[in-house]
C-alpha cells in the first residue's frame, strides 16, 4: 500500500485549502449566524474543477482518482460543514449514481453538464416517516403510457431550493414488495408539479440550503427511469457507498479543523502561569484529537483505494463513515472544551464545530445503523454481492491529458 500523495493530489489538497481560506474562511461566521446559503461558490469550485473532481473528462470531469475526491471534501470542511456537504450530495450522490447507473444518453443530457458545474445535482431518499427504514417511503410513481406520474414528498434534502436535477426514489409496485418495489428516477427542477421549501432553525450547518421537495402529479419520462424498474434500492445504497464515503472524508477535515484551533488556543491561553497546552488533560484530548485524525483517514483512504480498483466497498465505506464522524463529533466537543468559556461563544469557531458535528453522525446512515453493519459482516449474517454496475476503475493510464 502507498501512503504517499502524488504530486497532482499534493497540488490539488493546496488549491482547496487556498479556495477555503480565501472564500469561505473570512464570511462563514456572518453566513452560520444569518443561515444564509452562497450558490455563487458554485461557479467557483466549478472553476477549480471541483464539481466532477472524479468523474473521467470524457464526461466533463477533472479524471482525478476517488482519494482525490477525498481530499477535496476534507479541505472544504476545514471551512465548513455546508459546503463539504453541497460537493458530497452533487458529486458523490448524484453525479456518481449517474456514472455508474446511467445510460450514455442520461450521462449526456445530466452528467456532463453537472461535472462541468453547469447544473447542479441533488439526492431525494428521505421522507417524514422514511428515514433508515427506506421501506415506508410514501411517494409513488405510477406508469402511464411513456411516462411516470410521481407524487409524494422528500425531507432533509440538500440543496434543495437550488439544485436543478434530483435523484428521486418511489414506489413503482406494491408496497408488499418492500425493497424490491422501488425505483429511481432523475427529475428535474422545472417540471410541472415541483416545488421545495427550506427548513429554518437547524441546530447547525446553518450555512447550508436544506429542506423538503414535493411532488404533485410531476409527469416524468420514461427515459428519466435510472437503471430498471425495482432497481431503486440497490441504486440507493450504491450511492451511499459513495455519499457515505465523502461524508467520512469530510469528517476527516472537522477533525482538522478542531485540532488547528485548539492548538492554536493552547498556546494563546495560560493558566495558573503557563500555556494550557502545558496540562496534562488538555494534552490528552490534543492527543485523542490527532489518533482520530489519522485513524480516520486511514480508513478513509483504504475505502478509497477500493473505490479505485473497481471493488464493492460497502463494509469499508460505513466503517469509515461510522468511526470517522463519531471521532469528529468528539474532537468538537474537546475543542470547545479546550477553549473553555470562549468555546461556547461565536467569538471562536469551536461551537460552530460542535454544532455541525452532530448532524453527518446522524444522515447516511446513524451510528446505529453502521454499528448494525458491522456486527453483521462479522458475524456473517450479512453478505456483499457484487452489483452488476460499479463505478469505473481508476487508473493514471485512463486520463487524458
């Protein structure tokens, strides 16, 4: 195994941190308080070639590998949570199901124009009564001659005020058919019948656009159908393999983010005459802070590299989702412990750390249901088979330059 970055990923994590430095760093306090969402970041990243970081240029994409995915959203959640999450619904919800499911033609007409930054992409699983259960989802899309009739609601959907397509899941059969019944649909933002509203007063990425989308007799074309009718849910979960891995990955950059301010703290503050980088229990959460960073991104890689090689990474991918965010959600709260008073004031981004570390330990998947997976891979009560569409290998040799 490799543990070197080469020197394009060496270019590409500085051109990140630099972008985060420069365009998020200085406003996002001002935007946390006023829970304002800046699309404009968009034609930004798209700029830096950071809306299709790994999706091959043959689709409009930078061709860069999936750790270099990885990267990306660990820089940018050094920042903030908000815009790590807007890359990892659009690139690795979206625009990753595309690559893997989609025709030539949806890959022409969706992917193309969202890896360039064109367009962007969304992620509709979720409803009020369907969260890990994705069974009870309510929404139906009943066929009529070439197309579906979609109607039914989705809830805690990022981006949802400002993407332009969504992956959408529904009930094609009968509800007794569970898993088996659903399938995928890519719908667009203009069609009759579409509508979205934010939700307000979130316990944190306040910067971030979330909230619901509707569906009312939204007529979709049969050609929008993403692989085959009850293929739903095995294209759902294929995402979450690659949402969850971003998900990891920007954990990996919180942690960042918590251990750079609580160093720098340690050595600003004293107590009873010295730095309280000098007391033993603030050196420890210094040191749990930096096992979780590296632990994390070990797991975060090694999922990676599977992703590279063309492998199923489920196992790997909830791992690394499941210990990565529960390091950050404990590094947060170390770091607001570490500045005390001060941390628990927006004066310092530690609570702002804290309060965005809990919503990834919840979405993609709980903690519960990871430690559920887990427990059942080990115990051999749950087995991977290899899906019949995977996301491309990677290789140098594929990109062209």
């Amino acid at each position: 195994m490799n543990f070197e970055f080469s020197e394009e990923q060496k270019m590409l994590r500085k051109a990140v941190r630099d972008f985060t430095d420069k365009e998020i760093m200085p406003y996002i306090a001002e935007w946390d308080r006023e829970g304002k969402f800046e699309p404009s970041l968009f034609d930004k990243l798209a700029d830096l070639g950071l809306m299709g970081v790994c999706i091959p240029e043959e689709y409009g994409g930078s061709g860069m590998d999936y750790n270099s995915l990885a990267i990306v959203c660990e820089e940018l959640e050094r920042g903030d949570t908000a815009f790590r999450t807007a890359v990892s619904v659009h690139t690795g919800l979206n625009s990753m199901t595309l690559l893997q499911w989609g025709t030539e033609e949806q890959k022409q007409k969706y992917l193309v124009p969202q890896a360039k930054g064109e367009k962007i992409g969304a992620f509709g699983l979720t409803e009020p009564g369907a969260g890990s259960d994705v069974a009870s989802m309510e929404t139906t899309a009943v066929k009529s001659g070439d197309q579906y009739i979609l109607n039914g609601q989705k809830t805690w959907i990022s981006l949802c005020d400002v993407a332009d397509h969504f992956l959408v899941f529904a009930y094609t059969g009968s509800k007794s058919e569970k898993h088996k019944g659903i399938s995928a649909f890519i719908v667009e933002r203009t069609w009759e019948g579409f509508s979205s509203k934010a939700i307000k007063g979130k316990l944190g990425i306040r910067s971030g656009n979330t909230g619901e989308i509707f569906f009312d007799n939204v007529k979709v074309p049969k050609e929008n159908l993403l692989g085959e009718e009850g293929e739903g849910f095995k294209i759902a979960m294929s995402a979450l393999d690659n949402g969850r891995f971003t998900v990891a990955a920007g954990a990996v950059g919180q942690i960042m983010a918590c251990l750079e301010a609580s160093v720098n703290y340690c050595h600003e503050r004293e107590t009873f005459g010295k730095e309280i980088g000098k007391h033993q229990l603030v050196q420890q959460m210094i040191a749990k802070m930096e096992a979780g960073l590296q632990m994390s991104r070990l797991l975060v890689y090694r999922a990676g590299e599977l992703k590279n090689q063309g492998k199923r990474n489920t196992r790997e991918t909830s791992l690394a989702k499941w210990q990565a965010c529960d390091f950050a959600n404990q590094a947060a709260d170390d770091a607001v412990q570490i500045h005390g008073a001060y941390g628990y004031s927006d004066e310092y981004p530690v609570e702002r750390y804290l309060r965005n570390s809990k919503a990834p330990v919840i979405y993609e998947g709980t903690r519960e249901i990871h430690t559920i997976m887990q427990a059942e891979y080990i115990l051999g009560y749950r087995k991977d088979k290899p899906l019949n569409k995977m996301l491309p290998a990677w290789s140098a040799e594929t990109v062209k330059h």
